[in-house]
C-alpha cells in the first residue's frame, strides 16, 4: 500500500483506495473496521504531505493537467473509431499494437480541441498508445477480446473470493491480499495500460501462480 502511496501515480491510489473500502464486502468482523479506521487516520496524515496535495489538485482540476486530458481524448477518439469500424473489426479489433495507431490521428485532433478550450498547451505530443487497458484491447482485439479479458478478470476474482470459506487462518490472511492486489489492478488498468507491459504481465503471473502453489501445498 504505502509503496503505491510512494510511486505518486494517481491511478495507484484510487486503486489501493477502491480495494481498501471493498475489504468489508470481503472480511465481515471488528479487524476489518480497526483496519479501515487505521487506513483513514494514514490517508488524512498522508494528506499532509506536500507531493500528494499538489496531485490530488492536479485531480480535481484535470481539465487543467494534459495528462489527464490526454486520457480523456483518447477514451473519445477509441470509441469514435469504434463506431466507425466495420463489424468484422468491432468483434475482433485491429491487431496487437495496431488499435492505438489507428486511433491516434482523432486523438491528437480531440486532446488539440480540449487543450484549446481549456487553455492548455495544444502542441503536448500525443503518444502512439492507448493508457487505458480496456480501450487499448477493444481496439487491438474488439469485444470478443475484452469480452475474453473481462470473463478471466471477473473469474480469477470469484473463484478467490470463494475459496474464503474454506480457507484457514492463514490462507486467509494470503487470499485477501490477493484480492485486494486484484481489485487495485483491475481499477488502475483504467487508467494505464498495464498488462500491454511485459514485466508487468509476467510479474502478476508469477506472483498469482506462486500463491496459488502456496495453497495448494499450504506452505504460505
């Protein structure tokens, strides 16, 4: 948690935020509230510090950060291209890599429409990639894709979820990270296209398959 808080990235710290008021879905007793209370008396103190304050502003006056703008106009130039496509290319997409180049000329026009109107530089340079993980595969691989990406999601957490029941004290304490992990990462990959990195996609992989050997053979 605090290396999320630490690493300065709005999107980590909605996650983490989102994960954390998901816990009483999850764990229904009196260490869950002592731990939401423990999490909200760090977060106020975090508040404090002068690096998350000037973020938190960049947040709240987006319209002002290109970053953010940036985002918003690909998000509208992804859906756009969209519609345009041919019902062959809305089912299975354009291609590994291909989505982002084939959206990018209407996302350069979008981010040049919104930085004027918002009085922001017009001429920031608009990468060749989509920073949102469920657009960026709708357009390389159309909504059977996501369709696909969004089923193992949805699984991988249930079948975690389920496991709770059954699981000791122990196990439990490994599963609820897990989860947690998997929320976080299911609501920062709207905002960055995480699983498009290797390392990222290797690491979540290891990481879930260790804790799954753990388990399986109660050595964690």
């Amino acid at each position: 948690m605090f290396a999320g808080i630490l690493a300065k990235e709005r999107a980590d710290w909605l996650a983490i935020i989102v994960s954390i008021l998901c816990l009483p879905l999850i764990l229904r007793n009196k260490k869950t509230l002592i731990l939401l209370l423990l999490f909200a008396v760090v977060s106020i103190g975090l508040y404090n510090t002068s690096f998350i304050q000037k973020r938190l502003n960049q947040t709240i006056y987006y319209e002002k950060d290109p970053g953010i703008v940036i985002r918003f106009a690909m998000m509208k130039a992804s859906l756009e291209v969209f519609k345009e496509s041919s019902m062959f290319r809305k089912i299975f997409g354009y291609g590994p890599s291909f989505g982002a180049q084939v959206i990018h000329k209407k996302a350069v026009f979008y981010y040049k429409q919104m930085a004027i109107k918002n009085h922001i530089d017009p001429n920031i340079e608009v990468p060749t990639t989509i920073d949102n993980f469920y657009f960026n595969t709708l357009m390389n691989s159309g909504l059977f894709g996501l369709a696909m990406i969004l089923c193992a999601f949805f699984t991988l957490l249930v079948n975690n979820i389920k496991r709770l029941k059954s699981a000791d004290t122990q196990q439990k304490g490994i599963l609820v990270g897990i989860i947690l992990g998997l929320i976080a990462f299911y609501v920062a990959s709207g905002f960055d296209n995480l699983l498009g990195s290797a390392q990222v996609s290797i690491y979540l992989s290891f990481m879930l398959g260790l804790a799954e050997i753990g388990l399986k053979n109660n050595i964690l």
